[in-house]
C-alpha cells in the first residue's frame, strides 16, 4: 500500500470530518452573566439565522470585551468561514476520491473558482492561525480550545495545498492534456509534485508542515489514518498505542517538512514527500550518477556521506519492524529513522525498470539487500548501505567533505554537460563509473527535461 501524503490522507480525513466542527452550525452556546457573555449569545443567535455578518460583529464586541473568551473567538472563526463562502462539501466534489492516481485532484475546477477559494481560505486559516496561538499560549481560557478545531485546521490546510499545486499545473507539459470522458487534466500528482520549484515549493511545505503539526499536537484527530503512515499496524495497537504512534509520525513528518533558509535542503525535504507519494522520478537528482538510491530511514544508504538524499518511492515492497516502531513512538524516539524502521526491501513493479547504480543491469539484488540484512545488525555495525554501495568509491580526489558536496551538488544542477563524464568520474565517482558515454548524454536528457519542467 502506496503511502500517499496528499491522497489518501486527505481522502481517510474526509470521512471523519464531513460534518466536523467549523463547517457546521454551532450547538448552543453555554451562557452565563457579564457583557463578553451577552455579545457572544447574540452572536450566537444571529448565526444561527445565517446572519453571518451581524455574528461576526457581536463575536468581535464580545472579543473587545474580553480577549480570552474562547466561545466568542470560536463564533468568529465560524462566521469568518460562512462569510468566506467556503462550503466543504462543495470543495469536496472537485477531489479525486476514486484512488486512482491518473489525475490531480481539483483539476476540473475552474479557474475563477480556484481562485476565490484560495483567496477564501488564506483568509479564514489566518484568522485561525491567532486563534491558536492564542490558545497555544495561555491567553484564553480553555472552554473551546485548538483540539476542538483542529481537524477542521488540518482540511483547510489540505484544500490549500491542493490549490497551490493547481497553480503549477499551467507550467507541466502533460497537464496540457485533457482527458475528453472527465474533463480533468492528465497530469498526475506526480507530474505536479516534481514540477515544484523555488517559492512554490516552500509554500508547499509550509502548509504541509502546518497539517502535520496540528496531527502532533492532536493526534486524535488523525487515529483514524494511521495505517496510511505506518502500514501493517491495524488493529495491532490499542487505542492509546495509536494515538501515540500517530502523534510520532505526525512529529516525524512535521520535522521533515520545516523549510530551512538553505534551497538544497528544502529540494531535499520536497523528494522526501514526492517519494512518501510514491512518484519519485528515478533520475540522479543528486549529482552523484545513481538513481533513486536512498530509502528514507534517517540513514546513508549509499556510503556517499549524505542522508536521504535521492529516495525511492515508499511502498508495500518495504517492511517495518512494527514492534520497535511502536516501542521508540511510545518512548517519543521520533524522526524518521526511529519511525521508519525497515527491515527489508524489494522492486515493485515500476524499479523493476529502473538500473539503480548504472552497471546495466536492472532490478538486480544487491541494488535492494542491505549488506547486513538485520536490522540491529546495521545499527551494531554502523552500515545501513545496500550491497551495491559496497562496490562505489565516492570523492576518488579526496577533497574535504565540504568541497566534495559543492562539486557533487554543482554536478546536480548540471544539464547542458558544463561538467564532462571523466570529470564526473574523477571527482564524484560514485556511479558515474558505470556510465558510457551513451548512458552519460541520456542523463543530461532527463535531468533537461527534469529542470525546463
């Protein structure tokens, strides 16, 4: 089972939160004496009738009239949302929620559309951004607090980042292409995802990161889809055991999604995601000639000094040792390496296609077993590398690790063969020992490709 960060997790959310908290009327309101009190029942009142102006005055009157009543801060999130016109059940029957991977979600939406519900939900999500940290910092008191909307935040903050890859979408070829029985483009996420660049990609970080830290903060608005981060977990885990595994994954992902000032290391956080998504590209993204060959277990799997740097698509090819997963989640060992334990790994269908380290032969065993194949067995030994690695010889001149990983990196970014195959061969070593000249020109093909997208 593909574990699919923008998909499947939106798609589990839904089912839970159709009907949740912000999207719908409020219940009555608990209403004692005192002005704040007063101002927010009225509020109250006027939602009800739809009245969604007159509330958010009131909710605002009772705000001025104390700052820390939360009812009257939940009013307005409420009346913010229903003045923005933002319906999710109208938002929902733009996403895909077939599970099939062909298409982007919310392609079919037009443009105008689109363009109000981004706007739309920039606003309301604003707004809740103060509510929190009102809440998170003690300045309000606590009768509704973060955990109340939290999935509601969570949604939100998924519909945004469907709509920010939407605004990629004019800039991917196949996105030109329209299926005439749907009406949708036929990009798929994939095609999306890898055409992120610059602004855009730490835009989308930033809001995954903000879902992902919501999730950690209130794992049980996120329970439900466990499994979809952690496969073969199911009904292993008692009720706590997964609101604890959970909250570590979701920690694990949030510290994964935190941009930096440093453009290589969001690219890294960005192939991170794509391959959770299971669309990696199976190209060298990292200079050093081999394809996709890193897993993302927190370790160098690959002997070039980096970690998780070029990943494969997570997929049921892998499997977990679910019980030390479980153990370091609840001893709060988060961070990928300690929630993505993994104790084998095997080609799906699509790496049976692909020559990891370019020696010309594809999908062969020693590009997908560890040199030690036990687990605690490479952490004993300090070697998490696949078999393959032991064979490559990476920075052949020497040079200190931080000039190495200049070169390496310029390498990377090189797709008009400034920097020639002996060059590479020389300095990087890596894989570009396998490439012939063939092989070397194919690659500056798709990393052309990759950059003009």
């Amino acid at each position: 089972m593909k574990i699919k960060l923008l998909i499947c997790f939106l798609c589990a959310l839904i089912l839970g939160i159709a009907g949740c908290n912000l999207f719908n009327p409020t219940g009555s309101a608990n209403i004692d004496s005192g002005d704040a009190n007063a101002l927010t029942y009225e509020g109250y009142q006027k939602f009800r009738a739809n009245d969604y102006g007159e509330a958010e005055y009131y909710f605002r009157k009772a705000i001025e009239a104390d700052s820390s009543h939360s009812e009257a801060w939940y009013g307005l999130a409420k009346a913010i949302l229903n003045l923005q016109g933002i319906n999710s059940f109208e938002l929902l029957k733009y996403v895909n929620t077939d599970g099939e991977r062909s298409t982007m979600p919310i392609s079919k939406m037009d443009d105008e559309t689109a363009s109000r519900y981004q706007g739309n939900i920039d606003a309301v999500i604003d707004f809740v951004r103060l509510f929190i940290n009102y809440d998170t910092t003690g300045k309000l008191d606590g009768v509704i607090n973060y955990k109340k909307i939290s999935d509601s935040y969570m949604l939100l903050q998924m519909f945004k980042t469907m709509l920010l890859l939407r605004k990629v979408m004019p800039n991917i070829p196949a996105c030109a292409n329209i299926d005439p029985r749907t009406g949708a483009a036929e990009c798929s996420l994939g095609d999306i995802l890898n055409g992120l660049h610059g602004n855009m990609s730490i835009d989308v970080l930033n809001s995954l990161n903000e879902t992902f830290t919501t999730c950690a903060n209130n794992p049980d608005a996120m329970g439900s889809v466990a499994s979809q981060f952690l496969p073969g977990f199911g009904d292993m885990l008692s009720p706590e055991g997964k609101k604890v595994t959970t909250s570590a994954s979701c920690d694990a992902m949030r510290s994964i999604t935190t941009t930096s000032d440093n453009p290589e290391e969001n690219e890294k956080a960005l192939s991170t995601v794509i391959s959770f998504s299971g669309y990696s590209q199976s190209v060298d993204e990292d200079g050093d000639g081999c394809n996709d060959e890193e897993i993302i277990d927190g370790q160098d799997n690959d002997g070039d000094g980096e970690i998780d740097e070029d990943p494969r698509d997570q997929s049921d090819q892998f499997s977990y040792d679910e019980m030390a997963i479980a153990r370091n989640a609840i001893t709060h060992q988060t961070g990928a390496a300690n929630l993505l334990i993994i104790t084998s790994v095997a080609p799906n269908g699509k790496y049976e296609n692909v020559d990891i380290d370019m020696d010309g032969r594809k999908a062969e065993s020693d590009e997908w077993e560890f040199v030690y194949s036990e687990y605690q067995r490479r952490v004993e030994n300090n070697n998490h590398r696949f078999k393959f690695a032991e064979k490559l010889v990476f920075n052949p001149r020497g040079l200190p690790f931080e000039t190495f990983m200049e070169k390496k990196l310029a390498v990377a970014k090189d797709y008009e063969g400034k920097y020639s195959l002996k060059y590479r061969k020389e300095t990087i070593g890596g894989c570009w020992v396998n490439y012939s000249q063939e092989d070397f020109l194919k690659a500056l093909e798709a990393q052309r490709v990759r950059f003009e997208e």
